[in-house]
C-alpha cells in the first residue's frame, strides 16, 4: 500500500473525518450513484465532496489526487500517463416512469406506444445513455414527443415529478424514486442498459471508503 493509502486507513482508524471527493460525470443517474455510494453514507467520520463536469476535466483532477474516485458512463480512455483504471459497477436496465396524471392505465397497457404520444424528458447527448435510448426508440418506430432534455437526471425526474412529462430511469437506484411524490412506473425498456463505471488512481483506490464503495457494489 502507497503512503498515501496508509495515511488514508490511518486517518480512519482514529476516528477523525474521512474525506472522500467524489466526480460525477455529466449524464449519469444521480439516483444510481447515490444509490453506489449508499456503503459509506452511514459512516459518522465521512466528509463526501461531490463535483460534476465533463469526464476529461474530472479524469484530469483524478490523475492529480484532487478527487479519489470518478462515477462515469463509460471507462478511463486507455492513457498510461493517467495512471487510471476503471471498473464497471453496473449495467442496470431502464425503466420509465411519469407523474399519475399522464401514467394512466391506458398507457401502462400501451406501453411503449404510448412514448408517440406523451410528453417525453430524455437525457442530453452528453449521456451516453441517450444514443442508446435513441437506438431503441428507433427499433420501436416510436417517434417520441420529447418536451425537456436535461444533463442532470436528477432534476429530469423533478420535473417529471412536476407533471412536465415521462422519463427513463436506471432499475439501479429506482428505490429513491418514491422520494418525488406522485411518480408511477410506466413500463420497462430491459434491452437498454444504463451503464456506470468506477475510475480511480492507483493512490484512490487504497482509500477505505473507496473501497466500500467498490465491494458494496461487487456485493
């Protein structure tokens, strides 16, 4: 183990505040990462630092240990000079879900159909769970009436909360949904896969909460 390691398992050993930066990338699901992050919330000594932004800028604040560990759609682009690796936590397939006012039995049994005609929220292209959203919309000969397209899934699913449409979401992580009232499961797109990877340093990846989150999600 690196001196840094060390200096990170001692650090948690005496009790003192652990801290963890933490980057989210643009266009993964924020239910899901918190979902993956879920290990080590409980744990009185955590200070967790969460940053957005594009993955190149987070991978560059990784490779300079200002973050221990980055939450992205796709791997570490192969970089010796990064010194990075990654691993894939999950590949969750998507469900869509809508407020009760547009979620009505009708619906439900037309599903996905149903997308012709309904207002619908959809990642950015920044998600690389879009092209794939767009591939399978395609193979569906649904032309989908999208009314929002948003970077932060979180706030996708605020808005459809809102009454402001339907909406994609990882099965990974659908356990907070409740949270916003009023939401309805609509159906499932099982062949879409919303996929989030683990990338870190070789100093991050001897870091004990980094390491729960690792095991929490190999679990």
């Amino acid at each position: 183990m690196t001196e840094a390691g060390q200096d990170e398992v001692r650090e948690a050993a005496s009790g003192t505040q652990a801290r963890l930066p933490v980057g989210l990338s643009d266009g993964i699901s924020k239910l899901a990462a918190h979902a993956l992050l879920e290990p080590v919330i409980g744990d009185p000594s955590l200070r967790l630092l969460c940053h957005e932004g594009e993955t190149d800028e987070l991978l560059s604040e990784l490779a300079l240990h200002k973050l221990d560990l980055v939450l992205a759609s796709q791997p570490a682009p192969h970089n010796q000079n990064l010194r990075l690796t990654s691993e894939r936590l999950i590949a969750s397939p998507v469900d869509w879900y809508g407020p009760v006012s547009l979620v009505r039995k009708s619906a439900v049994d037309h599903f996905p159909d149903c997308l012709n005609t309904l207002p619908v929220l959809l990642p950015t292209g920044h998600s690389s769970l879009r092209s794939r959203l767009d591939r399978w919309l395609e193979t569906q000969n649904i032309r989908p009436n999208i009314v929002g397209e948003f970077e932060d899934s979180a706030l996708m699913a605020v808005f459809g909360a809102r009454g402001l449409g339907v909406f994609p979401l990882a099965e990974f992580g659908a356990g907070d949904a409740p949270l916003l009232r009023g939401l309805r499961k609509l159906g499932s797109s099982p062949d879409v896969k919303e996929e989030i990877h683990a990338i870190v340093s070789r100093r991050g990846r001897h870091h004990p909460l980094t390491q729960q989150v690792l095991a929490g999600a190999s679990a």
